[in-house]
C-alpha cells in the first residue's frame, strides 16, 4: 500500500489534495486526503514514517478550525464519482 500510495503522488510525499472515496461497512464515503505522512509511526515495516489523513465533508484544518476550500473542492469531485471494484 504505502509503495501505491508514493507512486500516486509521483514518488514524492506532498501536502497536496486528492480526491478519495474510502468506503467503510459497506458505505462509500466523498473525501480528501493528502499524502505527507505526519504524526508517529505505528506500522514499523510498511516504510511510511507515520500516517496520512482523509477528511470527510465537514472537516477543519487542525491549527485554524476553518473548512479549507482545496479539501471541499476535493469532496465535491469525489462526490462525482462512482465507486468502483
């Protein structure tokens, strides 16, 4: 996975927006995520240094508490889109 995740972002780990569709317990979800890697590594041999994080509609930027418009714009595309097996 993290070898997938890299090659989506062209082999370099970056801030940027993407839009996701994660589906949990059968439900598909519009969202966004970004690929830098932050926080603490809990996985020691999947050679990412930590974890990425995908935001759902709603969310806020951790520092400012504001909805960023790059995530929402990601959420309304992904919203678009179909899920696919």
């Amino acid at each position: 996975m993290t070898v997938a995740m890299l090659g989506s972002y062209q082999g370099e780990w970056s801030w940027d927006r993407r839009p996701v569709l994660p589906r949990y317990q059968g439900a598909v979800y519009a969202s966004s995520m970004n690929g830098m890697p932050r926080g603490y590594i809990s996985i020691r041999d999947n050679a990412m240094p930590g974890h990425f994080c995908i935001h759902f509609l709603g969310s806020r930027v951790q520092r400012s508490h504001l909805v960023s418009a790059t995530h929402m714009a990601c959420v309304i595309e992904a919203s678009h889109a179909a899920w696919q097996e």
